[in-house]
C-alpha cells in the first residue's frame, strides 16, 4: 500500500468518524436491546425520603449524565433528572455486580410514575434534586458531589 492510499483511507475513515460524532452517534445506541448495562456507584451522594436518611439505599449511574438508578430499601427507581421522571424498575431485572449492578434500559417500564414539585439547585459542591411522588405523597431528595468546576464528580 502506498502512503497516498494510506492517507486517503485515513482521512475516509476520519470525515465518517465526525459525520457520526455530529449526528450524536453512541456506542450505547447500538447495543443489542437486551445486553445489560454496568451502572457504577456514585460515592459520596447522599439520600433522604421525607428529609430521613433512609436503612438502605444507594445510586448507581452510567456515562449518560443526569439518569440515575437509586435503590431506595428493596425498590429500584431510575431517575431522569433532565425530563423530571422517575420510573419504578422490577428489582428482579437488577443483578449485582460487587458494588455496582447491572441492568439494562430495555427494561424500563414505558409509563413513569406520578411525581410533582421537582427542585434541582447547585447548592455548592453538591446538586440538590427533589421531588415529591404524586401530588402530596412523599419527598425524595437526592445529593449529588460535583467537582469545584460545577461538573459531575461521578
């Protein structure tokens, strides 16, 4: 092979990596529907239902920001933080995996659940995100670290 055909294959497959960075390609999006994803554990978040510390929890993300899998007791919900939703996921589909667990996003129930009066602030070194389930049912807040630059630390 010469260093002209060298060349022009390398800027081919160049221009095609950037027309697929522009139309906002994922290897996510083309995982098959029923591989499992590996959500790793956020550490230093906090969780509180009805401004309690809860006995058991936990929150889980991916590299998608702003989706969260928080365990909350032995009920899983995943958070859309950006959509304001929050959907009720069927513990059994949840396989733990050390600290972290997987789970994939085809199981997601098509409908969320009844939420109201989302709230999230940058309050300092920690995202504050709350919501309450229904209309007058119970509070849910979440603390998230982020980095002295304001991004995720997670």
């Amino acid at each position: 092979m010469d260093y002209g055909s060298l060349i022009g294959m390398m800027a081919s497959r160049l221009s095609t990596l950037a027309l697929l960075f522009c139309l906002g390609y994922s290897p996510e999006m083309t995982a098959p529907a029923g591989d499992k994803t590996l959500w790793k554990q956020v550490q230093f978040a906090i969780v509180r239902f009805n401004d309690e510390a809860p006995q058991s929890w936990n929150i889980y993300h991916t590299e998608k920001r702003g989706v969260l899998l928080v365990k909350l007791w032995k009920r899983y919900l995943l958070l859309n933080i950006k959509e304001q939703e929050a959907y009720e996921v069927d513990p059994q589909t949840v396989k733990p995996q050390g600290d972290n667990v997987e789970w994939s996003t085809s199981d997601l129930p098509s409908d969320p659940i009844e939420t109201s009066e989302w709230k999230v602030r940058d309050v300092g070194l920690v995202e504050r995100v709350r919501f309450r389930f229904g209309k007058t049912g119970h509070f849910l807040e979440i603390q998230l670290p982020l980095k002295p630059d304001g991004k995720p630390a997670y």
